[in-house]
C-alpha cells in the first residue's frame, strides 16, 4: 500500500521519520511512505488546518520537534493516552489532552509522526539542563520523558506502527518478538593476583554476601587458574542459532570505571574461542571516556581487531556513555557500522520507544545518520537496580516484562560474565532470567 504525507512543511526531520517507517520491520513488506506522492492508496493531509472539503486523513501538525529552531529543555510533555478500539497508544503533546479516541472520521487525534522522531532521534537529549545531568554528564534517566511517564515498559512506537498497519490494512502485526544476545565483557577475572582476594573479602564481609563461597573460589582458583568466577562464558553464551548474538570486549581506558585485560589470558581466549563455535559476532566495548574521543576509540578497537586479524564493525559504549550529538559521529568515522549503546542503566525497557535496529538521526547535519542503532531494551544490571528499588524479585520482573512484549518488537539483551558470580546476592534470579529468555519462541 502507498501512502502519501501531503503538506507544504520541507523539515529533513519529517523526510527522516518517513524513512524510518519505510524500513521497519512491521511494514516494510506492505507499506511505503512518501512526501507529496504523486500516486498512492491513502493521502494523508498534513498541516496546521483541515480543508473541511477534503476526503483525506489528516494529522494536524504540532510544528514543534520537526523544526530545529525550537529548544525543549524548558518545556513540559505529555504522554495523553489514545485507543482505538481494545488498543492503546500514548503521543508527545506540549499540551495534556483528555483520553481519547486516535482516530474520528479519519482526523488523527496527535501528530504521531512528531511523536515518533521525538523517541527514535532521542531529542530530548539535546540541550539539557546543567541540574538534570548526572556525574556523568547525561540526562538523568528519571526526567527522561518516558521514565516520568512510566511508559518504557513497552515500545510505543512499534505499537503506533502496528496500529497504523490496523487503520489502513485491517491487520495487526502478529509478529513473534525476536531477540539479539549480547554480552559486555568489563571483566575476564575476579582475582587478578594475591592481593585481589583480601580486597573481595573485604568488600563482600562489608555487604554481607557469601562469604562461604568466596572461600570455595579461592581455593578452586588455587587449584585451576581457569576457574574462576567471572569464567561463566560456557554459562551465558547461547547455542541458538535463531537469533542474533553480539559480545563486546571492553580493550582499555584510563577512567576509574575502565579496566585492562591481557589479551594471552588464559580465560580471555577461552572467550573468544567460545564466541566463535556458537557464532557470536564480536564487537568493542569502547571505554568511559571515548564518547568523545575518536583516538580511544581508535586505539581500543584496533587493539581487539588485532588479535582477531579481522575488523570490528560493531560497539557498545561503556557505562553506556553516549552523546547524542557527537558520539555517533566519532563512531563512524573509527569504522563502525552499528552501535548497541541506548538503553537504560536503572530500568528495564525501550528508551528510544522502538526495539528494532535504525538508523539515527545527525543533529549536526540534520540529515540521516549512517550509523544503525540497536537498542538496549534489557540489562542484567539494570533489572538488577529496579528489582532493588521496586522491591521485586529479578525473575518476575523479567518475566513480567516479557509476556507484555511477546509480539511486535525486538528486545535486545546484555547479560555480563561477571554478574554471574555465585558471591552475589542476585546470582539465582539472575541465572532463572537468563534461563527464560533463553527458552522463550522455543517449543514446550
């Protein structure tokens, strides 16, 4: 079906989102965008007033997010809720609405193409407020919009894809969610040398954990220099060939967050040896302070690709350490085609409002970026600090969080080696999470 957006608006940012629709999954087979067509199946009017005589459908645009002469950090949004029959979907408004329908004799009841570049181009994080940044140096996840409004939970712009397919083709996606397994590698061991072992007694007498198996590793580690804790690749790394699997070792850095392996550890070439029978593709997990510097980047990715004798196209930042304005471009420019870095880091979810790979947008030459973006949708860590914080058992949580995501997404995981230390408080409901979403599409 070919759709035509018929407006006078010229924004790159609404060529951008058009884009973005003709290449997602859940349409891309039967539908196809265009601007002012000359020929389609459906014409859609797109601007500030309806011509009362007109037949089209029409969005009335809300001339705010597509043009870049506006700045947000001083606005208020709002998440107003609107069904379509037993559907819901929820828009970026600069003004808070009544729930509604969507859609009443073909008028839109929200500019949901704005409401789209406003998740996937991450705007939001342009400009903001000095008090609203963290330490390190990003918005703080608890202001971002879909965190204020509690809808990261599920992917609110997949699901406004999957109604627009329902309006005009009378077919919701019945799609089975795929997953990407992907794992960042901080660590390769727990105990470095002799005085490592007094320092993680200490820590673990301090928080009370288990102390009895911190002295079974030792002397297993005494025993075989293979065996330690953070050894859990045969554990984590999936078989499955059904879906898409990534590993990102992290290779340097000078931050206090950084760490540095040797790449002839015994362990670490038991990793790579691993991810190369179960057909993981390898990527760099470049350091804290390379999100804006080109030369770390550069350095950490030719040290691995190196020792591989084969070139990196894939990373994901470390801590998540990402500037939305010149990170992607320093990514590019090192050679790297796909980045896996937008997630949270204290809750489980979608924060670019879609789990499906993209591309993203270039603020500085307001065009398409190059570079395809992978969202982190769920993160041991971070399912770690919500279970926490919410008081809820990490196995419910993230079993909770995929039966409401079965259909019409994808969900990309990160599970670390070293959060599968028996040590840790967490260890069993992390392991029974691991092991849910390693069984999920597979027959019972």
């Amino acid at each position: 079906m070919k759709i035509s957006i018929d407006t006078k608006f010229s924004f790159p940012r609404l060529n951008y989102v058009l884009s973005f629709l003709n290449a997602n999954p859940l349409l891309s087979d039967c539908m196809a965008f265009s601007l002012n067509g000359e020929s389609a199946d459906v014409r859609i009017s797109y601007g500030l007033e309806k011509d009362e005589n007109s037949k089209k459908f029409f969005i009335k645009a809300q001339d705010y997010f597509f043009s870049d002469k506006h700045q947000i950090k001083n606005l208020v949004l709002f998440a107003n809720a609107y069904s379509y029959e037993s559907y819901k979907v929820h828009s970026v408004e600069i003004t808070q609405q009544p729930s509604q329908s969507f859609l009443v004799d073909k008028v839109f009841a929200f500019d949901f193409l704005e409401a789209i570049f406003f998740h996937i181009s991450r705007v939001e994080e342009l400009d903001v407020k000095e008090e609203l940044l963290n330490d390190r140096a990003q918005i703080t996840e608890e202001e971002l919009f879909s965190i204020k409004n509690r809808i990261e939970h599920y992917p609110v712009v997949d699901r406004l894809i999957a109604l627009l397919k329902e309006i005009f083709l009378g077919d919701l996606p019945n799609v089975a969610t795929s997953l990407t397994f992907s794992h960042d590698i901080d660590f390769i061991r727990k105990f470095k040398g002799p005085f490592s072992f007094s320092k993680k007694l200490i820590g673990t007498v301090l928080s009370r954990k288990n102390i009895k198996e911190l002295l079974n590793q030792k002397e297993a580690l005494r025993k075989d220099k293979m065996d330690d804790p953070y050894n859990t690749f045969d554990k984590i790394l999936t078989y499955r060939e059904d879906v898409q699997k990534k590993i990102f070792f992290l290779m340097g850095g000078g931050h206090a967050y950084d760490n540095v392996y040797e790449l002839n550890d015994p362990i670490f070439k038991k990793a790579i040896k691993v991810c190369r029978e179960r057909n993981y593709e390898i990527g760099v997990h470049p350091s804290f302070e390379s999100w804006q510097d080109i030369n770390l980047i550069l350095r950490e990715k030719e040290r691995l690709e190196k020792y591989l004798g084969h070139s990196i196209k894939i990373s994901r930042q470390h801590y998540l350490h990402f500037d939305i304005t010149r990170t992607p471009s320093l990514l590019l420019e090192a050679g790297i085609e796909e980045d896996f870095s937008l997630g949270f880091t204290k809750h489980v979810g979608f924060r670019c409002g879609t789990g499906f790979p993209y591309r993203l947008y270039d603020f500085e030459k307001e065009e398409e970026s190059n570079l395809i973006e992978c969202p982190l949708v769920f993160m041991d860590s971070s399912a770690i600090n919500q279970s926490k914080r919410e008081e809820t058992d990490l196995e419910i949580l993230a079993q909770a969080f995929l039966l409401s995501n079965t259909n019409g997404t994808h969900i990309t995981l990160n599970f670390h080696n070293s959060r599968f230390d028996k040590t840790e408080p967490y260890f069993e409901s992390l392991e029974k999470a691991l092991k849910l979403f390693q069984s999920f599409g597979l027959p019972s």
